[in-house]
C-alpha cells in the first residue's frame, strides 16, 4: 500500500471505479443475455424493446470508455441480425 496521501485516495478511486465498471460491465451482459432469450422464445416485440435498452446501455458503454467502439458495433449488428430472423 502507498504511503502518501495523495496515493492512498488515488487508490481508494481507483477500487470504487473498478467496482462500478464491473457492475456496469455485468449489467449489459444480462442485457444481452435477456435479448437472446426473447429471441429463443420468438417473441419479436419483446425482444425489440429489450434491444433499444440494450443498444443504449451499449452506446453508453463506450462514451465511459468501458468498451471500444467495434465492439458496441459488432454485439448490436449480432442481436438485430438475431431478431431480424424471427
């Protein structure tokens, strides 16, 4: 552990960050993993609504820097190919 003071908030920051990047993290991949669910059931309607939740959640992913652009790209082009084909 630093001893410092500067250093010891700077790492009392940088766990809370982590902490709220890891939830943010898990809650898109449930997000996600509810879209494919209405997908399997062949609930269109379902699964668009949960679709614009998630593409936003996606969006916001990025503007915060927890992913890189392509890969908000790549997972909402999947998921609208998946819901296209119901």
């Amino acid at each position: 552990m630093a001893h410092m003071k500067q250093q010891i908030k700077r790492y009392k920051n940088d766990n809370r960050k982590h902490l709220e990047n890891v939830s943010k993290k898990s809650a898109l991949k449930t997000s996600i993993a509810k879209v494919l669910k209405a997908v399997e059931a062949g609930d269109k309607e379902a699964a668009m609504t949960l679709y614009n939740d998630c593409a936003r959640q996606l969006d916001a992913s990025v503007t915060h820097g927890l992913h890189h652009k392509n890969y908000a790209s790549n997972q909402k082009s999947r998921l609208m190919k998946k819901i296209n084909s119901l």
